[in-house]
C-alpha cells in the first residue's frame, strides 16, 4: 500500500514536471514571437525612413521648402522613438538564451521544494502548484502563513502579469486595506522589488525550488521604505476621509455623520461647538466659520443658509440684510423728501395769491 | 575544476565557473560574494544544505539565495 502511494506520488511529480516543462516552451516560445513582432516593427520603421527619405529630396529638388521643412520635423520627431525603440529591441535581442532545462532537473526541483517547504500542492484542474509559509510574523505583527500558488498556464505570460498569486491563510489585514494582507502583498499580489529579476530569471530557467525559496525569503523580510501599508500603521483605525492610520485615542467621531476620522479631518461646530468632519461641514455664507448642517438655518429672503449664530441678529443673510438696509435707508430718505416737499407746498399754501393791487397802499403826492 | 554557480543575488544568473582544486564553500562564497555576511544567505550544494568546510567538486551545483530580499511598492508614473 505504502509502494502504492509512494508510485501515485512519483508519477503525480512527473507529470507536473511534463507541464512545467510544456509551460517553459511556451514561454521560450512567446519571447521568440516577441522579437519577431519587434524585427517586424523595425523594418516598418526602416521602410518608413527611406520613404521619409526620398520624399524629402524630391522636396529639395523641385524647391518645395515649406514641403521639405514637414518632412523633416517629421523625421525629428521619430528619430527620438526611433532611438528608444532601438534600445529595447537590443536588450530583447542581446539578452542571454535561456536553455530549456531537462526533465530531470524539474523533476530535482520539485523534490527540493518539497524538502524545503514540506508538502507541494499540485492542483491538475486549476494547474497549480502551491507551497504553503510558516506563520510570518513581522515586528511582533503576526500574518499567518500564505500560500504561494503559481498558475503553470500563466507562466508564458512572464514578461506582462505576474504568473502566481499569495493567499494570506489566516489573513491578518491592515486595518485600512483589507486587501493588503502584507506589507508588499496587495490584492494577492507580491510587489517583489529588489527581487524582480532573479525571481524571473529562475521561472525562466525552471528553477522552481528558487523562485518558491525568494518568494518565501521576500514575505519574510520587511521593507519600512516601500511598503503598501506600513507596519506602524497595521493596526487601529483608518480615517474615513483620508485613509490614514490612527490610535484608537486620537480618533474623533463625526457628530454629524457618525463616521471616524483623524485629526487633520476634523473640525468643529462654531455654532454648537460639536466635533464634525470636514465633510459635514459648512462654511456660513455670512461670518464664513465652519458648522453643522443642523446648526444651519434658512435666509427668509433669498432661502441660502446661515448659521444660528448669525440668524441672532435677524434671519437674513448679509446680502440680503443689506439689501434690506438699504431699501431701508432708501425707504427713509424718501419719505424724508416727501415730508420737505409738503412743508414747502404747506408754506406756499399759507402766503396765498392775492388780487392785483391788494396790500398797495396809495402814496399822496 | 568547473562548477555550476547560480547566483539568486542581484540579475539571477546561473554560469559554469572556475575554481581551483580545494575550494571550501566558505572560500567560495568569499570570492564570489565579497563584502557580504553568509549568514545572510542561503548556500545550497547539489541542492542539500552543506558545512562550510565542504571542499567543492568538479561538477557541483552551488546556489546563493539571499535570505532578505526587500519587496517595494511599485512606483506610479
């Protein structure tokens, strides 16, 4: 029974090594379709040169000079692609030929992943192989164990998108993201850093044990410079307005909304002097200090909102009150007039017109 | 002698180098990767862990893993 088991096993590597071998081929295979898309891109662009080429001196010939001045701005322009572009084709071209490697040195592999790591997973449906971590643990922060699961048909899509994920076991996530579940993992993707390189050079070399002992090497080291979350920040509670991190005793509920927030992104009521987010709040368009909505009132004229503090001394808003002080003014001012005019009329009422002659006295010579 | 250094440091690369006859890992390590601590890496021989002592052999696979590999947020351009 135990030969049994032990056969069932030897065979399930074998195979796995057969797949990961097809999936390097692959991989061999989308490079080499890579460089030929580039050397096709490149005789385009040659072509387009010498057609730039004779157009420009036909251009010349007949005295075409606007003609030729287009042409050549032109060229201008795609000589600064042109020279970008010729770099990363030399890299494509120049880089080192991988050999594939032999079944029997994937076959090695495994067997020392196995050694390294305890037992490997190989899912045949999802064609999957996946080592599982010890609990990691990071500056007294514990972050359980993940798992390292590469996907062996996304492996020839090395050079655009990552070909394995890290699936916290027991998630531990920060208490701002949860889909951050490490420092450097973020939605179950490893941002590898200083590692890039040498993890894909040993995926494209086959050398599995490596690229699962990195990765392993990678959660278990900390980067406080570059991380999504740092681990200062793991724990507490996260701003509802900008996201940061706080202490459970430098947190300041809304009173308005309810919500929490850290102490750049609070303020208060200047009118009922609660605590209230920025986003609660509203500038009074009267004195412009900051309050609640509930501390706001409605302008009996023109419906804008003031706050109570303001509406103590009439509910008008400052437009409006001098609008209305001015009708007022106005208001007074003519009635003043009015009442100058009437007296001037009253005054001409009382010297009445008299006939001709009246209040002449005859003077005797 | 020739052996077979793969070097998890830095490129990730994997070449046939050189050694005189008597080369201990420690004296390799030494060489390849002056400057820095071997307790900060792992050193594997034909795939088993090894003491330091081990004199290396004509054909032997030698792997340098560095045990802190710092992992960075990707820059947003």
């Amino acid at each position: 029974m135990r030969k049994e088991n032990f056969m069932e096993k030897q065979k399930n590597i074998i195979r796995l090594s057969n797949l990961l071998l097809d999936s390097l081929d692959e991989l061999k295979k989308a490079k080499s379709q890579q460089i030929q898309s580039m050397m096709e891109d490149f005789s385009i662009r040659c072509s387009n040169a010498t057609k730039d080429s004779h157009l420009f001196r036909v251009a010349v010939e007949k005295g075409w000079l606007i003609g030729a001045e287009n042409i050549r701005s032109r060229i201008s322009r795609n000589i600064n692609d042109f020279s970008y572009y010729l770099q990363t084709f030399k890299q494509l071209i120049n880089a080192d030929e991988t050999s594939l490697p032999k079944l029997s040195d994937i076959y090695a592999e495994l067997l020392q992943a196995e050694q390294e790591f305890g037992d490997i997973k190989f899912d045949l449906k999802e064609k999957t192989l996946s080592i599982t971590t010890e609990p990691i643990t990071l500056e007294d922060i514990p972050l359980g164990p993940f798992e390292v699961s590469l996907s062996i048909g996304r492996i020839n899509n090395l050079y655009s998108d990552s070909p394995y994920r890290i699936i916290a076991l027991e998630p531990n996530p920060a208490s701002c993201n949860e889909e951050v579940t490490h420092p450097h993992v973020s939605d179950e993707t490893l941002c590898e850093g200083e590692g890039h390189v040498p993890i894909r050079a040993a995926l494209e070399q086959g050398r599995f044990c490596d690229f699962f002992t990195m990765i392993v090497n990678l959660l278990q080291t900390y980067n406080p410079s570059s991380p999504y979350v740092s681990l200062d920040d793991w724990s507490g509670i996260c701003c509802y307005d900008c996201g940061s991190t706080v202490d459970n005793e430098s947190v300041y509920s809304c009173y308005s909304c309810g919500n929490e927030f850290c102490e750049c992104c609070t303020s208060y009521c200047h009118s009922c002097d609660e605590t209230i987010c920025l986003g609660c709040g509203t500038e009074c368009p009267n004195c412009g200090e900051l309050v609640c909505h509930k501390c706001l009132i409605e302008c009996s004229e023109c419906g804008s909102r003031l706050c109570r503090c303001c509406a103590e001394e009439g509910d008008l808003c400052s437009e409006c009150r001098d609008i209305a002080e001015n009708s007022e003014q106005q208001t007074k001012t003519n009635n003043e007039k009015e009442n100058k005019n009437e007296e001037q009329i009253k005054c001409q009422n009382n010297a009445a017109v008299q006939p001709d002659g009246v209040g002449k006295t005859t003077i005797h010579a | 002698m020739r052996i077979l250094f793969v070097n998890n440091d830095g490129g990730g690369f994997a070449d046939y180098v050189t050694v005189t006859e008597g080369t201990t890992v420690e004296q390799f390590f030494t060489i390849k990767m002056e400057g820095r601590e071997s307790s900060d890496y792992l050193i594997r021989v034909n795939r088993q862990p090894v003491p330091k002592e081990y004199v290396l052999q004509d054909g032997d696979r030698v792997t340098i893993t560095p045990t802190k590999i710092e992992g960075a947020r990707p820059v947003m351009v």
